[in-house]
C-alpha cells in the first residue's frame, strides 16, 4: 500500500530533518535558491489565473504546483524545515547548530532565487520597464502594498498581526510538507501537500518566501514600500511567525500525538545498528 501510517511517517520526517541539517552548505544554497525561485513562479501563475477569471480561489488551487516541485526535486524550503529539522533536534538525531545553519543558508539562498525571478519577471512584463499596461504590473504593486501599508497604519499592533497571519500559514505549509511523507506514490504525496497549502494561499496569510518575490517586484515595479518598511512591517515578523506556527501548531502536536517511547525506542535501536563484519 501506498499510504505509509502515523508511526513510519515520523520516523520518515525525523530522517529527513536530520538529513537537511547535514547537507553541505552548497547544496542548501543551491537548493533554496531554486526553491525561491520557483515559488516566484508560482505566485505568478496564481496571480495570472485570479486575474483572468476574477475568482482568486483558481489562482489558489494552482499555487501548490510550486510546492509540488519542490518537494519531488528534495529541494530546501525553510518554511517545511521549520518543521522537520527541530523534531530531528528534539530526538538527538542532529544538533541546534546545523539547525540554525541550514535555516539562515536557505533564508538568504530564497531571496536570492525569488530577488532574482523577481527582477526577471518585472523586466519581461514591462518590456525592460518600458511599458506599465500589462495588468499584472497593477496587481503585485497591490498585493505588495497590502502586505506591507497595513501592518504600518496598525503600528506594534500590526506587526502582532502579521506574526499571526504568518502562524497560521505555516501551520498549513508545514502540514502540507508533512503530508508529502504519506505517501509512497507520486500521485498520492502530490494531493496530500496540495490541499493544506491550497488552503493557506486562498486565506490570504503570509508566508515569508512567498513574499520575498511579491514584495521586491512590487517595489521594482512602483509600489511605495522602501527597504526597511518590507523588512520591518513583513518579512521579519513573517518569518518569525512561520517558524513559530510550524513548530507550535504542528511539528510537536503531531510528535507527541504519535511518538511513544516503544515506536521511539524501536527507531534508536535500528539507528544505531551497525553491520556485522563477516571475515572470509
């Protein structure tokens, strides 16, 4: 059977989280970078879809197409990390240092990838920024705006929000990577991500990489947000909140709902096995 229950599918993203800790630092960045990027992509498609049919729930069930390719490709996407690699750190299977390693190589690998599709993306729709008429110019200007301006006129109140919003967000996201885990067959990891993370672009919450596209093309494009207002009134709070909410409101409920001390003690004992040395 394809579906893999609650006891393997921790043992699977304890294994997991510990092996993203023990990438090479190349390999983080390389992989966030394109992870960034893609998740750029993403966005724009989603965009593009709401704003062809005016019904922004179609841009939201394409949005996971993004997390589809990454999580087939075993890429780095730091909002999923935030919960795989804490639970590997709780079992002693890695350490708070590699911890911290992966999430700020793939934090500054993902604005690279998204700065760069970003600066891509605004440079082919405005044909190298001389022309304003395509209608996706006025829509991220908008929704750049809108993750920022907000937050700014709600004062320290605002930024509670946006940690908030970005809680929820990655409660969904970091659902959605585990779900990944639950299957064993293309098709079934597919349509378990896609329906938490379908769930948390329809809300409108904030997810930190996401923004890290939106927010630098909007403001390649026009919108009146400068470099400190993104990182004070958004991408601070936000990625604040995504760690938060996947640690919070997902990685621990599910360990605890699941892991025992037999299921625990089985996974240490074939962990430290070692092969036996048969001597011709």
């Amino acid at each position: 059977m394809s579906y893999v229950k609650p006891d393997q599918l921790i043992d699977d993203i304890i294994h997991s989280g510990e092996h993203k800790s023990n990438l090479t630092t190349k390999q983080m960045f390389v992989r966030g970078t394109l992870s960034g990027a893609i998740l750029g992509a993403a966005t724009t498609v989603a965009l593009t879809a709401a704003a062809q049919t005016g019904l922004p729930i179609v841009g939201a069930v394409l949005f996971p197409v993004g997390f589809a390719i990454i999580l087939l490709l075993g890429l780095e996407l730091v909002t999923g990390s935030f919960a795989l690699i804490p639970l590997a750190v709780l079992e002693g299977r890695t350490t708070i240092r590699k911890c911290v390693k992966n999430f700020v190589v793939v934090i500054l690998a993902h604005l690279l990838g998204a700065g760069l599709y970003a600066a891509l993306y605004t440079f082919a729709i405005t044909y190298a920024g001389t022309d304003s008429s395509d209608p996706m110019v006025q829509a991220i200007i908008h929704l750049a705006e809108h993750k920022v301006l907000p937050y700014q006129a709600a004062g320290a109140g605002g930024i509670l929000v946006a940690i908030v919003k970005a809680m929820l967000c990655n409660w969904m996201v970091a659902i959605g990577t585990i779900m990944f885990y639950t299957s064993k067959s293309t098709g079934g990891k597919i349509l378990a991500m896609w329906l938490p993370v379908t769930i948390f672009f329809s809300l409108g919450l904030e997810h930190a990489i996401v923004n890290m596209f939106v927010i630098p093309a909007g403001m390649m494009l026009g919108a009146d947000i400068s470099m400190g207002e993104w990182w004070l009134w958004n991408q601070a709070p936000v990625l604040l909140g995504n760690l938060l909410g996947a640690i919070a409101f997902t990685a621990l409920p599910v360990y605890f709902s699941h892991r025992t001390r037999g299921n625990r003690a089985v996974t240490l004992d074939a962990a430290s096995a070692s092969p036996v040395l048969v001597r011709s």
